[in-house]
C-alpha cells in the first residue's frame, strides 16, 4: 500500500483555498476533495509494517492545537516554480506531531528524507516553467482572510495512483490529546 499521513482541513477551509485556483500555463490543481496538509510521506508499505505503524502512531500524545494560515509560496524558489502552497503560521504542536510521526515512521524502518518539515498544503503543480503567471499569483494580495481551524487528529491514507491521477483514502484516523 502507498501511504501518506497528513492533517485533514475542513471542508469550508477547502472550498475558500479552491477560490484560489488561478489560470497558470501546464498548472494542475489539486482536487478540493484532495486538499490536505502532508506530515509524511511513507511510500510502499507491506502489511506487517502497516501492522506496526498504526501501533506505533497510535501511543503519540500531543495536545490539540489550532492553525492559522500564512501567505502562498512555492517551491523549490520562485525561478523554477514546480509546487504551489499556502503556508501556515508557525506551531510549535505542529512542529511537535511532525516530529513524533517522522519518529514512529523512522522506528518502522520506513526510510524518511532528510529535509526539515515546511508546513504547507499544496495547491498545484506546474509541468511548465511560468515564473511570471506564478509571481502574479504570489504576489496578488489574499482576496480573503482564510479563518484558523482546530487541529484534533491526524490521519494515515492510501494514496492509489490511478490513470486519472492519485486516489485518498483514509486508513486510519489518530485523536490528538484534549488541550
Ligand atoms: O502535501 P505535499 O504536496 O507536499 O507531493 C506529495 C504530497 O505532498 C508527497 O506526498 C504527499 C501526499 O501525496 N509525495 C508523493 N510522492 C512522493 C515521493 N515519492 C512524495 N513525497 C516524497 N517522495
């Protein structure tokens, strides 16, 4: 199974991050449904493993918290602009469940990269190079002040890839403390 886990966002939240969706050359936007804020990446994952992760995911304590959102940005950098994203505001409990997952992951011999967490929820690909189209949509001013939302659980999914692109499923769902 190909797995991820990420932060669910509220469908309201979903559907105002959908209002950014802007006309950008080769750009492919991620389905509303699909919006989501990654804290893992695992990959192929046997059944004795998925066994062992749900288990160790399981036993992490971390106290609800809230998140506020940040600006766009992309990445790598705004020469060669491949992902598009808006930030959140930093979070130390953020920071805390990212690190105790990247933990449970590790201690699940799931290889995980080596680069520092950067929260922050995609919104598009781009198959071609557009920095103009993609300054103009960092730099335009928010048309909206997208509201914080309460983070209570994080979420372990399958991620199908399909000829139409990547299916999410949730797998399995883990509460975060009361604060
Ligand atoms: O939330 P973002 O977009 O940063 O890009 C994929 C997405 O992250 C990433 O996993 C998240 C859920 O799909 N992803 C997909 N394939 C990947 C890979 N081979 C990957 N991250 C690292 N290596």
């Amino acid at each position: 199974m190909r797995l991820f886990i990420a932060i669910e966002i509220p469908d309201e939240i979903k559907k105002q991050l959908g209002g950014m969706h802007t006309d950008i050359p080769g750009s492919r936007w991620v389905p509303l449904e699909q919006i989501h804020l990654t804290l893992s990446f695992l990959g192929e994952v046997d059944d004795t493993t998925l066994d062992l992760l749900t288990g160790a995911l399981a036993t992490i304590m971390v106290p609800g918290f809230n998140l506020c959102f940040s600006g766009t940005g992309c990445f790598p950098d705004r020469r060669h602009p491949k992902v598009l994203w808006v930030g959140l505001e930093p979070e130390p409990l953020l920071n805390s469940l990212a690190s105790l997952v990247r933990e449970a992951v590790l201690a699940c011999n799931i290889p995980q990269e080596e680069r520092h967490f950067s929260p922050h929820i995609t919104l598009a690909r781009l198959k071609l190079p557009t920095p103009r189209e993609v300054g103009a949509f960092l730099d335009r001013p928010p048309k909206q002040e997208l509201p914080q939302f309460r983070v209570r659980e994080f979420t372990l999914f399958q991620s199908l890839l399909t000829s139409q692109g990547a299916v999410h499923t949730p797998v399995k769902t883990f509460a975060l403390s009361p604060p």
